[in-house]
C-alpha cells in the first residue's frame, strides 16, 4: 500500500522534474497520467490536498483547471522530494 505522502511526493516530484514553477502550469488531468489506473482517485485526491496547503497554485481557466508549484514554498516542496526521490537541486 502507497502512503499518502508517498504520492505528494511523487506528484511534486514529476512537477519538479517539469520545471512547473510559478507561472509555468500544465494540467490538473496530467498529474495523475502516469499512475497505476487503481491509484488515480487517489492521486486526484491528494493532488487537491496539496492545493489546500498552497503547494500547489492553481489557476482555473476555461478548458480546465491548471497547476504549479508554489515558489515560495520551494524549500518545503524540496524537502517532501528529497526524502523519497535522490534529486539534486
């Protein structure tokens, strides 16, 4: 079983890797695309989690909601990488 924070790892994780920072946003529907089909809800769920506690920015737009790591949160963000994945920032 995957723990919770494994996922908002892997989730900030991808994002890191795309250089999502600030202004540069890709789709809500593209964080869960490379997840085991049983594991999407879950995804989705966590994704909205990390909205919440503004490490995530999101911005609504009228062909679906988009998103982006929290610059000001980088140090946070970087911390929740860092204890799953080997990153070198």
């Amino acid at each position: 079983m995957v723990s919770d924070e494994e996922l908002a790892s892997t989730i900030l994780h991808k994002l890191v890797r795309k250089r999502k920072w600030g202004h540069s946003h890709t789709s809500f529907a593209n964080l869960s695309k490379s997840a085991p089909s049983h594991l999407k809800g879950d995804f989705k769920r966590i994704a909205e989690q990390l909205i919440k506690e503004r490490l995530l920015i999101s911005k609504p737009t009228s062909y679906g909601l988009e998103v982006s790591l929290n610059p000001q949160k980088a140090e946070k963000i970087k911390q929740i990488v860092r204890k799953y994945f080997r990153t070198a920032f």
